[in-house]
C-alpha cells in the first residue's frame, strides 16, 4: 500500500478533512448507557453516570457531585469536589474518581458516603488538561471485571493501582501518545493503541499488550493509523480502523496468538453489533485500495460513494451494501438487528436512517432532520431518545421521529437499566427525571428544590 504525506495532506487535516474522509464517519460513539462505558463517565463533559443496578445516579451540577435517585431524591458528596471523570466499581457500591484542584485520585463509598482513600493524579500536571471539556480528555478510567486494579491512562502513561487500598502496583511509560485502551473480559491484560509513526513505507502503529498488575510489555505493528480498537466477544480478534489516514485500511490483530493478521479494505472506526459476531466498517469507492482485496473477497457493487461493510468477526469474511453519498455514522441497535445511521457533517442532508442488516434494506426516518450526537437506545431496541437543541423520540419499530414535551433544552441524556427513566441535564445544571410510562418529567434532582 502507498501512503504519501504532502502539504495539502496536512492542511486538510488541519481543516478537519482529509483525502481520504471526514473526520466524523464511522462509529458513532455519542450513544449512552448504565455503567461505565469508554474511559469512564466524563462528567466535565456533562455525561450523567447512570448506575449498572438500580435507578441511582451521579452527574456534576456546577462543580458539585450530585448522587441522585428518579424518586427525586437526592445528596451532595461534598468530599468530591470539582470531578472530572468517574467509574464504578463492578462488584462493590464505591466509585473511583478524578477530581481537580488538586488532582487527586479517589475511592468514595457511595452506602456510606465516605472516603476510602485518596492519592495523587499520576502524571506531571501539563499532561492533564483540566480546561478541556470534551469527552476525550484524560486522564481516562478503567477498572477490571474482577475489581481489583483500577488502570488510570494520561497522555503516555498507564498506571496501575489497588482497588481496596489505592497504593500504586506499577506504571508503564510508552514513547508515544496513548490513542486508545481497552481491558479484556477477564482483565488479565490491557490492549494499548498508540500514536502512529511515518516512515517512506507510511504509517506504523504501535499495538501493545499490558499483562496485569504486572505491566509486561509485548508490542507489535499494523501498517496503518491509530485509532480506537475494538475486540470480537470471544476475545480472539481486534479491530482498527480510522477515518483521517489517506487510504484508512481496517486492521485485524489476533489477540490469541499477538499477531497482526491482514488489512482488511474500508474505513472506520469499527462498531461492533451485540453478540460480538459481526463488527461494521464502511468503504468508500473513491479511495478504495483495491490491492487488499483477497481473490475471494467480494468487490463493492453499485455507483455510490459509500458502502457498509459488514465483517464476520470469527471468520473475518465479509460483504458490502450499497449505502448512499454521504460520509456515514452508524450505531447498532442493542439487539444487533439494525443499524442507525446518519450523517455528521454540516454540508450533508442526511436524516437518521435505519438500515436492517438481515434484510439489507435501509429505510428513512419521518420527523424533523436531527443528528445522533447524545442519544440512548432502549434494551428491547424498540425505542431512541435523542437530544439536539431539543429531545426527540425515535420509534424504530415505526420508523418516526417526534418531539418530546420539555421545559429545558437539554445538552446531555441517558437512560436506567430498567427502560423506563430518562435522564437529562441542561449543561451542567439539575438532572430531570422523565418518566417514559407517564410521559412527562417527575423530578427535578440537583435544584434548589430538595434541599
């Protein structure tokens, strides 16, 4: 494959494009949910932490750390001030949080609001950057399935504590920026993306694994730019694929035996459907690089520019559906059925679409032309809620988009394990509480009211 930096290579980065595609195709990562999700809960950002059991929650009202429940109640952890980002502990109802000035590390139990222990934010301070409120600022949480060590990532660093007594196991110094982590199911091992590096050959991208607690190091390189990875369910295979390299090639390593296994033709990031069995890019046929085609690959059929691309994860075959002309976010449905897609770009018609990936039909949504940037999606994938300026409801079965009834417009959303409470907040102000069954708001958690 030929890969050529050039100068206009670098201002259409600079603009926010490339040669290739947009920077804003592929996995749309803005779909929300209980726990703890990617990085942890970002609440700077304005995300709600929405706990994996129960209707409890945590979301930061100004610079207060509101626990809340959808019966309105509500109390300030006033020994967390100013969080930054957040995660549940899986087995135990204690939280482990960044907090700013000073930067500290903490484990708070949430039964008994107490502090369970407090250090030092790893990392000198200018990696930290505290004014950044975007959902990508570090430093960024992981704690692992067993909870017993709780993986804390800054720019180049990933450092590894104790859960029960938050004394440091080690930490590991790589020597370029951290693109993406993520911990297998059985948290014995981080899978670490790095930042890509050009030679004459083009781009090469560090993949490491981290054994754990002890931080062993094996390391190997996809011929490709970094992006984030995503991994089948049964852990055999990973995924990578981004959409700012200039021929964006999806790259699949093989967990089980630490190698890089091919370079499959299309565009990211990578979504994976639940059940883990299929894994969803995109092609798009005005920079398709048609040497990664194997003979027994199918070519892409049909005029418009940009095709699904749909990977068996397992057998990494796969096949391609004509999809339209423009560049294409795409979110699967929690029963693995459907995909909503949309477009992200300002220049671009596109509406929210549904595609059917066992049918292969795509249908158009009626209702208003809202994008899929803060949405939530029911368990039963009956039912979206979304919010840009202004909350809607998507009835997938139905294919229609409406407007919900609102005081506020909300900024951030999301949803309790059981279905049945949204949960939305103005910025960073008090959380409401609306009620799918009665429709209607009944609560509001954070306020001057309950105090």
């Amino acid at each position: 494959m030929a890969y050529r930096r050039t100068i206009l290579t670098a201002t259409l980065l600079a603009l926010g494009f490339t040669s290739g595609c947009d920077l804003a195709g592929g996995a749309n990562d803005g779909n929300q949910g209980p726990g703890n999700g990617d990085d942890g809960v970002a609440l700077r950002a304005g995300q709600i932490a929405v706990s994996h059991k129960g209707t409890s929650f945590l979301a930061r009202v100004d610079n207060e750390l509101i626990h809340g429940d959808v019966d309105g109640s509500w109390r300030t952890l006033d020994r967390l001030e100013d969080p930054e980002r957040l995660v549940f502990s899986p087995q135990r109802d204690v939280i482990y949080v960044a907090t700013d000035d000073p930067g500290r590390l903490r484990a708070h139990d949430l039964t008994r609001d107490e502090q369970l222990w407090s250090v030092t934010l790893p990392g000198e301070d200018s990696w930290l950057d505290w004014d950044d409120t975007s959902v990508s600022a570090r430093p960024w949480l992981h704690v692992t399935s067993d909870d017993r060590q709780l993986v804390v990532v800054t720019e180049d660093t990933v450092t590894v504590f104790d859960t029960e007594s938050g004394d440091e196991l080690g930490a590991w110094k790589s020597s370029e920026w951290i693109v993406d982590i993520d911990l297998d199911a059985s948290g014995d091992a981080a899978y670490v993306t790095l930042q890509e590096t050009w030679d004459d050959e083009g781009p090469k991208t560090p993949f490491v694994t981290l054994e754990l607690p002890s931080l062993q190091a094996t390391s190997i390189t996809l011929p490709n730019c970094a992006d984030e990875t995503v991994i089948g369910t049964d852990g055999r295979y990973a995924f990578m694929a981004p959409t700012q390299c200039q021929q964006d090639p999806v790259s699949v390593i093989d967990l089980e035996t630490g190698v890089f296994v091919r370079n499959l033709p299309g565009f990211g990031p990578v979504s994976l459907a639940a059940g883990g069995d299929l894994a969803v890019a995109f092609m798009d046929l005005d920079n398709l690089d048609e040497s990664l085609f194997l003979d027994d690959d199918p070519m892409p059929e049909g005029d418009r520019q940009y095709h699904l691309m749909l990977i068996d994860t397992r057998t990494l075959e796969f096949k391609t559906v004509e999809l339209g002309d423009s560049l294409p976010r795409y979110a699967p449905t929690p029963d693995g059925k459907l995909l909503l897609v949309d477009a992200d770009a300002w220049f671009d018609d596109e509406r929210v679409r549904i595609f059917d990936l066992q049918t292969g039909e795509l249908e158009s949504v009626l209702g208003p032309d809202i994008r899929l940037d803060h949405f939530v999606m029911t368990s039963d994938s009956k039912y979206a809620y979304l919010v840009d300026d202004g909350a809607y409801e998507l009835s997938i079965s139905e294919r229609i988009l409406s407007s919900m009834p609102l005081s506020i417009i909300p900024t951030s959303i999301n949803i309790t394990r059981d279905d049945r409470w949204l949960l939305m907040q103005d910025d960073l102000g008090p959380v409401h509480v609306f009620d799918r069954e009665s429709d209607r708001v009944t609560a509001v958690v954070g306020g001057v009211r309950g105090r």
